[in-house]
C-alpha cells in the first residue's frame, strides 16, 4: 500500500490524478491511499512522514508549488516529489528542491503510468537502503551504504568516511569494493572509492568529493566520467 | 651466450620500454598489467636465449624489438591496433634515435662509448652511464617536442593502413642498411665509414616521425571532414524539416483565413472564433529556454512534432548552457532531437509519442536528459553493462566530439520501453563564479 499525496488547486486534476491511479491499480495491482490538497498550506500544517509520493502543482495561489516543495524538503527529504505543470519552461526549477520527475498538462495516462511506475521503484529502491557491517577495532558497526561519502586506503587500513563519522577497519579497497554497489560507487585512484552521489565537481583530473580533492589517473577519467554520466541517467 | 651482447639486448628493451611506456600513459592498463609485463619481459629472455645475438640474429634484431614493442602496448593497455602500431612505431623510432646518437658519439669517443666492440672500452661504467644520460635528454626532448602531441593523438580507423605501412617500411629501411654496411665491409661498430649509415638512418627516423605526425593531421582532418558531412546531413534534415513547417504553417494559415471569413459573414461566429483560437495557438507556444539558439532549435522542432502528433516537453534551464558555443549546441542538440524524434515516428500508438528534454545544473554538472519510449521491434542494439540495458545509436556516436570537447559523457539506457539518455558536462569554476 502505497500513500500518495495529491497537491494541486485545481479540483478536475485531483480527480484526474485520482482516476490514472485507479487505472494503474486495476493494470497491475498496485494499492495506494490517496490524500488531496487544494492548497499547500493545509498539506504542510501537520506534516507526517508517511507519504511515498507527493504530486505537486507549480502553479498555485499563494505558496506556489516550488515554495511549498522547499518547505516539504525541510520536512521530509526522502519523498519522492514530482512536479504537475502546465509551465513546463519555469519546472525545471523543481530540481533545485530535489523533484524525482515532472507531469505535464495535459495529462496522458499513458505518460502517468511511466512516471508513477518510476515513482514507485524509487520509493522500493529508497525503501531498501542497504547496510554494510563493519567490524571497527572491538565492536561491530553498522553504516548504510548511501551515508558513505569515500572509502579511503592507506597501508593495510581502510576508512570509510561517512556523514557522521569516519570508521577504520584493517582490509583492502578491493575488498570494500566488492561489497558496494559497483553501479553507485566508483574506484577512481588505487586509494580512494567514491560514491558517486556526492561527487561535487570535476576540475581536469580533480575530482571533488564531499569537500575532499582526489585526483583521477588520466586513463581512468573517461571510464570516471562514463560512471557518473550512468549514475545520474538513474533518475 | 656473450652476456654483453646480451646486456646490449636488455638494454634495448628498457630503451624501448621507456617511450612506449611515456606514449601510453593516457592508456588504460589491462587487468593483470604486472603479470602481462612479467610474460613480456619473459618472451624477450626466451627470445635471447633462443637466438643469441651474433651472426644473422644480430642482423635481424630490429625485427624482434619492434615486434615487442607492439606487443607490449597490445598486451598491456587497452588499445586499438591503430593506436598500437602508431605508437610502437614511434617509441622504437625515439629508441632508435637515442640508439644512433650513442652510436654517433662513440665514433667520436671510442675509448669512453666503445661498449659495443669486442675489446670494450676503457671506461665501461661510464659508457653504460652515458647511453642512459643520453637516452633521458633524447626521450626528454622527445616528450616535449613530440610524444605530448601523440598522446592525444586520435586515430581513426582510416589511418591503420598508412601506419602499418610505415612500420613495415622503418622495420624494412633498417634491415636493409644494416645489412647494406655489412655487405660492403663496413666495421659495424666503431669506425668512421659507419658514421655516414647512422646519419642517414637519424635522418630516416625524423622522417619517420614527420610522416606519422603527417598521417595523425590527415586523421585529425577526416574527423573534421565527419562533422561537416553530418552538418550537411544535418542541413538536409533542417530542410526537409523546415519545409514541412511551411506547409504546415501554410495549411494553418488557409484554415485561419477560412475561420476568420467566417466570422465576418456571422456564421457561427462563436465556434469559429474557437477554431481560430485553436490555430492560433498551435504558433503562440514559444519554447522560452532563457538561450537564443535552443528557442529557434526547440521552436522549430516544436512546429515539426506537433505537425506528426508528437509531444515536444522541453524543459531546460538555457543559462546553464553558455560555457557551450552556439555551434557546438546547434550540432548537439540539433542531433539528439532529431534523434528523438525519427525513434518517437515509428510508434504506431499515437499517445505514446513523447519526448521530454530536462536541461539544468546539479552541483559542479551539467546534466542534459532525453527520455522517449521506443519501439522495440525495430532494430536497436541493445547491450547489457551492470545491470543496465544500454541502447547503442549510431546517431549518437557522432555527437560524441562535441560532447568529450567539454570534457562530458553520455549514457543511454532502456527502462521497460522507455529509452533515457544522459549527458553529463562539468561545469568550470569561472562559469560558476559567473553565476553567482
């Protein structure tokens, strides 16, 4: 069962969203609970984190569609967001509040489909959110593989720096490797793995990770660059 | 076995190493590199045991040595065979260049250089010591003056023939001196009558390099020669393209009239105002991008997939763009449309012909993603990689020159029969900073 949130001002789209989510129940079995909004306001006040998808309009008297996604991150940056709107020009601005997808009126059942269907692997895929099991010194740790910034070797110590702390277990890149997913992380030098997700920028062999400069080998910057391109075509 | 004949051989093969080795540093290393190195060096002991160096073996050793040098490069680095035989080529002509000049020098200081003669020189150490100085100031200035233009190099297919051609021939022109001073008496190692051999030889290997450098413009220029032909296909595209939306606007323009005719006599004034509005807005959906070359790109391609019932969904953050020439988009973009496009015309329903277009900037990244379903039972080479179902199109491979020119990558991929591509272009620092 999945929960949906439908925030749109506009009753007829609501009922629309309503009837493609029906439709694609009836298609492939898929249950959802669905709340509607004809303001944003009233979705925000309260805000649990209970939803999976949130369908929002842009174009909203008012908190506009982009203003009230900013608030939502603040309050849940997991779901997944996308964006209904007939201003296909200005949606594009939805990526900088981390929009999952975009819908454009008019709406298309056959589009819908694609994009819900893609809503809910994300949802899975987040859902999953694989742990890794690190035996640091005396104790056993347990980090989740997205929290993971760089895995960095030096001698025969592997450190894995994550968002909150830096973990050092005794092991080989190599090893590490073989444990994370080879499609979200990249060996970009002999000692550093990078996960792909926080990789800031790419200055001619410099690749910046979570504030960190790590230098690419030249022969490895095209197969560097042909992963980064893969990782972001996940949308 | 003479153990200085032998040395002299190992000796060649650290010579010939080196500039392979500096050629090929923007090669990608095979798996096992180390080992396949080890097997290299292997094949050359075996190779001088089996064959000591003395007689007609002595005669040939050119052969062996250039034969390793491909071997190496082939075995131990992901290359083409192009790529292989162009820089063998060159590493064992910067070998042989260092070679000759050591070989020039101990005509003039036999008794330091004199390592080659039977009765040796008598200061052997030194001698040893020199041919390396000598093999670091000629690969130095080999590096600088030529290698760094050979490392970036691109070859295309083209260029196989002539290069192997040239190997062969600098394989053959060797053979035939050496064997040429033989013939005619020549003390081979250290006497002034060699002296003319070596000239000669240095002159051919500066030729060598002349003509390879030569054949890597001829390349360079056929690529450049592949964008114009595309850009001319791609004329002959707009054209088709811009004369359908003629006749569409034509058409449109013919119902206007006739609905504007009719309002003036009062019929149905209502609904024909309705269908005058309905043309009108056809024309009155300017794709705004905040970049001029995308709004004639988009708005054109605009016209022509609502003329053939396709959904044209752009949205895209232009001034995230302006670190790309306008040729440079008009090519790429131009491209990948009417990429989308011809794939989105073979779906039979109607409702699935879509294409959407995202354009913006994501940390230091531009990203530029198409998605479009596509029809399956046509013929597209699908291929998988980590799990991905990655979709080869041979329209795109073009555009890969303009996309490496920015230092970006493309991606494609299937998700059910949704095809999704993305390019990916770091941004600059000034560009960033411009932003701000």
């Amino acid at each position: 069962m999945r929960n949906i949130a439908i925030v749109d001002d506009d009753a007829n789209i609501r009922q629309q969203l309503q009837s493609y989510l029906k439709k694609y129940t009836e298609n492939f079995g898929e249950d959802f609970v669905v709340s509607e909004f004809s303001i944003p306001e009233a979705f925000l006040t309260n805000y649990k984190s209970n939803y999976d998808v949130v369908f929002m309009d842009i174009d909203m008297p008012g908190m506009n569609g982009l203003q009230a996604a900013k608030r939502l991150r603040e309050l849940d940056e997991k779901v997944v967001l996308i964006f209904v709107t007939n201003l296909a020009q200005y949606a594009i601005k939805g990526y900088e509040v981390a929009a999952t997808d975009f819908v454009v009126k008019p709406l298309e059942y056959t589009k819908f489909e694609t994009k819900i269907a893609r809503a809910i692997k994300l949802t899975d895929d987040r859902a999953k959110s694989p742990s890794l099991l690190l035996r640091v010194e005396d104790k056993m740790v347990s980090i989740k593989m997205e929290d993971i910034r760089y895995v960095e070797v030096q001698g025969h110590n592997v450190y894995y720096h994550t968002s909150k702390d830096t973990y050092r277990i005794r092991g080989t890149l190599k090893e590490s490797a073989a444990e994370l997913d080879s499609n979200e992380f990249f060996m970009c030098a002999k000692c550093y793995l990078v996960n792909l997700a926080y990789v800031e920028s790419v200055k001619g062999n410099v690749v910046t990770v979570a504030g960190q400069d790590i230098t690419v080998s030249r022969p490895k910057k095209k197969e560097f660059m042909e992963a980064l391109a893969a990782y972001h075509n996940k949308r | 076995m003479n153990i200085h004949l032998t040395i002299i051989m190992l000796l060649n093969t650290i010579e010939l190493a080196v500039p392979c080795t500096i050629l090929a540093r923007n090669l990608e290393r095979r798996n096992y590199f180390v080992l396949r190195l080890f097997c290299c060096l292997a094949l050359v002991f075996v190779y001088i045991f089996l064959f000591p160096l003395e007689g007609l073996n002595y005669l040939l050793i050119h052969i062996p040595i250039i034969l390793v040098a491909f071997l190496y490069l082939k075995l131990c680095y992901k290359t083409t065979m192009t790529q292989t035989v162009f820089l063998g080529t060159i590493g064992y002509t910067l070998k042989h260049i260092s070679s000759l000049i050591n070989s020039i020098i101990t005509v003039f200081f036999p008794r330091v250089f004199g390592h080659f003669s039977e009765t040796k020189g008598d200061y052997f150490i030194l001698g040893y010591a020199l041919i390396i100085g000598i093999d670091i100031i000629v690969f130095s200035i080999a590096y600088y003056i030529t290698a760094k233009k050979a490392i970036r190099a691109e070859l295309q297919k083209n260029a196989t023939i002539p290069m192997s051609i040239l190997g062969a021939i600098v394989l053959i022109m060797n053979q035939f001196w050496s064997l040429g001073i033989v013939v005619a008496g020549a003390d081979y190692t250290v006497s002034y009558s060699s002296l003319i051999e070596y000239i000669w030889n240095l002159m051919f290997c500066f030729l060598v390099l002349a003509i390879q450098f030569n054949i890597v413009q001829i390349s360079e220029k056929d690529k450049e020669l592949e964008i114009t032909q595309r850009l001319i296909a791609d004329k002959e595209q707009q054209y088709k393209m811009s004369k359908s939306n003629m006749e569409a606007i034509q058409k449109k323009c013919h119902d206007l009239k006739y609905e504007i005719a009719a309002i003036a006599m009062g019929v149905e004034p209502t609904k024909h105002a309705e269908d005058a509005m309905a043309v009108l807005r056809t024309f009155n959906s300017d794709i705004k991008t905040g970049n001029t070359t995308l709004d004639i790109i988009f708005n054109e391609k605009n016209y022509y997939c609502k003329d053939h019932d396709i959904v044209f969904t752009p949205m895209i953050d232009g001034a995230a763009l302006s670190f790309i020439k306008t040729t440079d988009l008009y090519v790429l973009f131009s491209g990948l449309i009417d990429s989308a496009i011809s794939s989105v015309r073979q779906l039979a329903n109607h409702t699935k012909r879509y294409i959407y277009i995202y354009v913006h900037s994501e940390k230091g990244f531009l990203l530029i993603q198409i998605e479009h379903p596509l029809d399956l039972d046509k013929d597209y080479i699908l291929k998988e990689r980590n799990g991905q179902i990655i979709v080869k199109r041979p329209e795109l491979a073009g555009l890969e020159y303009v996309i490496e020119k920015y230092d970006g990558s493309i991606n494609t991929k299937l998700e059910e029969d949704i095809f999704m591509l993305n390019i990916i272009f770091p941004i600059s620092e000034s560009l960033e900073q411009e932003k701000k």
